[in-house]
C-alpha cells in the first residue's frame, strides 16, 4: 500500500457562491469520502481554509497510483468537474501509528 494527497481545487469564491446544484454534489462528496474513511482507505480529508481561496484535500491509502486515480475519478466533484483536481504520490509518508480505540 502507498499513500496518495488529492487535492481539489474549485473556484476560490466557490464556498460562498456555490448554487444548489453544486451543494448538492458536495454533500455528495462528503458522503464519498467519508465512506472511504470508514473503509479506512481515506486517512483524512476535509476542506483547507486558505487565504487565497478554500479548497479540499484528502490523504488515501490505496495499492497504486492507478488505483488511486480511480478513486478519485468515481468523486461526485470530479464527475460533476467542479474543478481541477491532482493526485500526488507520497513515497515517504510517516504515519502515525494505528492506536486501538475505546
């Protein structure tokens, strides 16, 4: 397995101006990913509050760039191509070590 950053970058007003049919594809996009968290494949991910304008980010674990790229492109954002997305490699990502839970 191999960690993957995904970033998703939709218009920098994109928060405040998003029309209904685009809100609708987020919550979408929220439920993806968060069944992706559940799975374990996503290790995080949510929007980041930059100042030049938010955009979203996720870590995923997955067997390959390919895989990974699949992932992404079954992303209701990136099918309704709310706006540019990039998968990047981590080829040295440190984790964390699994801790069990309560």
């Amino acid at each position: 397995m191999s960690y993957f950053l995904y970033k998703f970058v939709p218009r920098p007003d994109f928060r405040t101006t998003m029309t209904e049919t685009e809100a609708a594809t987020m919550r979408e996009h929220v439920s993806y990913w968060r069944a992706l968290a559940d799975q374990g494949t996503a290790i995080a991910f949510g929007p980041v509050a930059d100042p030049a304008g938010d955009w979203g980010v996720a870590i995923l674990e997955a067997d390959g760039l390919q895989d990974a790229r699949a992932l992404v492109a079954a992303d209701p954002v990136v099918i309704a191509e709310l706006g540019p997305v990039d998968v990047y490699p981590m080829h040295d990502a440190i984790t964390r070590r699994w801790r069990p839970g309560p």
